[in-house]
C-alpha cells in the first residue's frame, strides 16, 4: 500500500504578518489560528501570524515541512470534522536567533503579539503574581537587549526598539489561563521595563495596551494514534496537526493600541469591556475542577479526564464541588448562568473522543493552584463556608508531587518548583510536618492563606484520608 503524502499548504493567497505569536503550541493552533484565520476569511486584513517557539525545534520542524498549514481535528462524540488552517506565515525558534523575533516584533507592521507559554512563561510569582526579578532567565535578559531567552524579555526589548524607532508600541495580548491576565501582564512587563530604563517604562505606561483574555478550549497533547488516525480519515500525513473539543470561547477586552485587531468579534469572540468575572468563572469552575480531576484521578488510576468522571464517585465530587464551594464565590458574567456553564462542562469533560490525560494537566501545579483552587478556598473561608472538596484537591496536589503513586511507583511529575516541593514533602515523616513545609512555600500559598488553621486543618484530614484509603475510596466516601 503506498504511504500517505504529506500534507501540503495550498497555493491561496498568504496575508501579510500582523501579528506575532509566542508559543505555537497545541492551544494556539486549535484556538488563536482558527479565529483569526476565519477573522480573516470574513472580513480581510494583513492578520498573517509569524510564530515563534521560545525552546524547541519540534514545532517548527513539523510544522516548516508542510508550509506551515496542518489540520485542526474537531472531535465530537458523534464524529470529527477536520479544517486545515492557513494562517501561519514562518515559525522562528527564538534560541537559534533571537535578533530574527526582535526585528520581526518591532516591525511597525506588526500590530498585535500575543503568547500561549503557559502559566510559568511568565516568569512571576503565582502568589502574588509580581515578576520574578531574580528568574535567570530574567536576570540575563535585563543585561542582554540582543539575546533575551523569556518572552517577557523579548516584548520589553522589542517595545524598546519600537518606541527608539518612533512607532507606536504593539498590543500584547497574553492568552493563558491566568487570573486578570491583561493586569498581570502589565505588570510584570512593567516591573521588567522599570529595572531596565525608567524611560521606556514610562512609555509603555502611557502608550502600552495589555488586553485581557479569556480563552477556553480543551485540547489535549497530540499523540502518535492522532496522527495515524488523521492519516486514515484524511488520506495525507500531518505531524503538526491538533485534536480539539468542539466548544469554544474567547472573551477579549476590546483594548487595543489604534484599535487594531482582526474581526474576531466576527466570528464569535466576545469583545467586551471587562473580562474578569469571565475569567474568574473559567479558571474556577473549568480549570479548579480539571486540576481536581487531574490529581485525584492520576492517584486513583485513572489516565484521561473522560476516564474520571465516568467514574460516578468523581462525578459527584466536582459537583458537590461547584454547587457548595466555586460557585458561591464567582460573580455570574453578564450573558451567563454558572449552574449551567457548570452542567456543561461536565458534559465536555466526558467527550469520549477526547483523551486529555490527568498527568498532562497535573503538570506544573505551583504555577495553577493558586487561580484555580486557593482564591476559592480563601474566599469561603472568608465567608465562613466549609471546604471539604477543595481541601481534597489540594491534599491530592500534595500527595501527587511526593513522587510516588498508590502502588509505590515513582510518578513523572513535572513542574518548575518540582525539587523545592519534593524536598519540602520529603522533610519529615509526619504528615503533619510534611504538609507545613508546603504551605510554607510562599510561591503558592499567600502565608495568611498558609496560617489559616480551618485550612491546614481541612488539608492535613483529608490527605491523611488519601494515605490510608486511597484516592478511589476517598472520593467515593465524599459527602
Ligand atoms: C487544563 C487546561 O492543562 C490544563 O491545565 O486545565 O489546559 C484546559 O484544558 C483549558 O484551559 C481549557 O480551556
């Protein structure tokens, strides 16, 4: 049988580049590229998108070979419909030229860059969400305006050559799962921009444009079963390709430098003037639940989200979970009902077609905690609420980073603070003492938050429950 070809982008016309992306990952092109892809096919504009990958060549390298066009798989229970998007122009890899992505930033052509570089990629501390002065990566890029290795780096230097140029700065619009993402990232770009030159720092203050973003799609690694199944359906080979959910939905705070953007209003983004309780009822309920799910099914042995809440027991968890400790903490979004944001995201998470696996979204969970489960937990105990599944989840977060799973094999945990939470795990045989070397971490937990007795109290029951019986019938005997 002769093998598939390779997938090949078509000869359509390019649009020019008016935006530059950092992080051409799985979520940028199952979300960012098809809106503005679709933005484009409905109302025009040189909205091309240069990418730029800020470690790896995997990406380009997969992507370069097929002109940068793959195929965003839609996968719904009943079936899968597949699109091949068109909107990335080039993909740079920012360590092998970093002067390449500096000059391709501040290109006054370029009117919008915008990130997916997950949670850590900002360099700041989740607690407080200030920028980490002391990151290596920002340490060295303070004294390297040619090389800088962090993408908070890249857009302070670039806004610099901008503003030394005469053009007016670029809208940088972060797009990751991060509380009041537009205000953080101000923030730690300003942080940056003040330890390097007062002046730019004042520009940005004034010119500067840092639009929030709430951004919802679940979209899981692709695998080497995607991509052969892709192959089977599709009859071509595509190596860059990415598997989705069918649900969608991007809120924007409509804060752009010159009002330049793509017509992605057009096509189903909501533009709004503030976005925050949008991104508070998303990091909450969606992303609090999945994190919950996350470590409590890993432990219990489960491999995909789908796989947990078919169990009825975790199923019951998270919502208990979301009637009695999230939603009486999030502020109903004009335009939304929580319960049944909440009911449907029950029914996404148990999309059969979608294999999200709990060890993927287990991942780097001193950067998630805080926005996705501790401002609840903080917030009912300001409101004198119990908190018996939260303290769950964050008992199933401290039994996770041990290392070691309910059968004693070692757990591939991955996270930028992995070592400090070992250690501090691995400081005494107590679980008592175990879990107050956590919570002195103040990377994650606010010490108030860390002092709170209700709240060691609550965490210290439940992970002694997660020791003795396991996580299946821990969450099977939650009332
Ligand atoms: C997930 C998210 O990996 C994770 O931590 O919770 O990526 C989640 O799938 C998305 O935020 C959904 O929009």
């Amino acid at each position: 049988m002769p093998a598939e070809p390779n997938l090949q982008r078509s000869d359509a016309p390019r649009p020019k580049v008016g935006i530059v992306h950092l992080g051409p990952g799985a979520f940028f092109r199952a979300f960012n590229a098809p809106f503005t892809a679709e933005a484009i096919a409905k109302s025009g504009g040189d909205w091309g998108i240069l990418t730029v990958s800020l470690r790896s060549t995997d990406i380009r390298d997969k992507l370069k070979p097929q002109g940068c066009a793959y195929t965003a798989a839609k996968l719904a229970p009943e079936g899968a419909e597949y699109t091949i998007v068109e909107v990335i122009d080039d993909v740079l890899v920012a360590p092998e030229n970093p002067q390449a992505v500096l000059e391709a930033m501040a290109d006054p052509g370029v009117k919008i860059v915008s990130t997916t570089i997950t949670e850590k990629g900002y360099c700041h501390n989740p607690a407080t969400g200030d920028l980490l002065l002391d990151h290596p990566d920002i340490a060295h890029d303070l004294k390297n305006s040619d090389s800088p290795r962090s993408a908070i780096g890249f857009v302070v230097h670039a806004l610099n050559r901008r503003r030394l140029a005469g053009h007016a700065p670029f809208t940088f619009m972060p797009c990751d799962n991060l509380p009041n993402n537009g205000p953080l990232t101000r923030g730690v770009v300003m942080g940056f921009a003040r330890a390097l030159d007062p002046e730019l720092a004042a520009w940005i203050e004034q010119f500067g444009r840092f639009p929030a973003t709430m951004v919802d799609r679940i979209t899981p690694a692709t695998t080497p079963t995607d991509i052969a199944a892709l192959a089977t359906a599709q009859g071509y080979i595509d190596n860059a390709c990415v598997m989705h959910e069918p649900f969608r939905q991007w809120v924007i705070q409509d804060d752009f430098v010159g009002d330049e953007r793509p017509d992605w209003g057009g096509v189903g983004a909501q533009l709004v003037r503030d976005v925050e309780a949008f991104e508070l009822m998303k990091l909450r309920c969606l992303n609090g639940t999945h994190s919950t799910l996350a470590y409590l099914g890993y432990l219990a042995g489960y491999e995909t989200i789908a796989d947990t809440v078919a169990d009825p027991a975790f199923a019951n968890l998270i919502n208990a979970l979301w009637k009695n400790e999230i939603t009486p903490t999030v502020p109903q979004p004009e335009g939304e009902d929580l319960m049944a944001y909440c009911a449907a995201l029950l029914e996404r998470y148990h999309n059969p077609a979608i294999r999200h696996r709990t060890w993927q979204i287990a991942m780097d969970g001193s950067q998630k905690l805080p926005q996705r489960l501790l401002g609840t937990v903080a917030d009912n105990l300001a409101a004198g609420r119990d908190i018996p599944g939260l303290a769950l989840a964050v008992a199933g977060w401290m039994r996770y980073i041990g290392g070691i799973d309910e059968k004693g094999a070692a757990i591939d945990v991955k996270d930028p603070l992995a070592d400090r939470l070992r250690a501090a795990y691995d400081s005494s045989d107590d679980p008592e003492q175990k879990i107050a070397a956590l919570l002195a971490i103040d990377d994650v937990f606010a010490p108030d938050l860390a002092a709170n007795a209700v709240f060691r109290n609550a965490v210290t029951q439940a992970f002694l429950r997660l020791v003795h019986d396991g996580a299946a019938a821990t969450v099977q005997g939650f009332r």
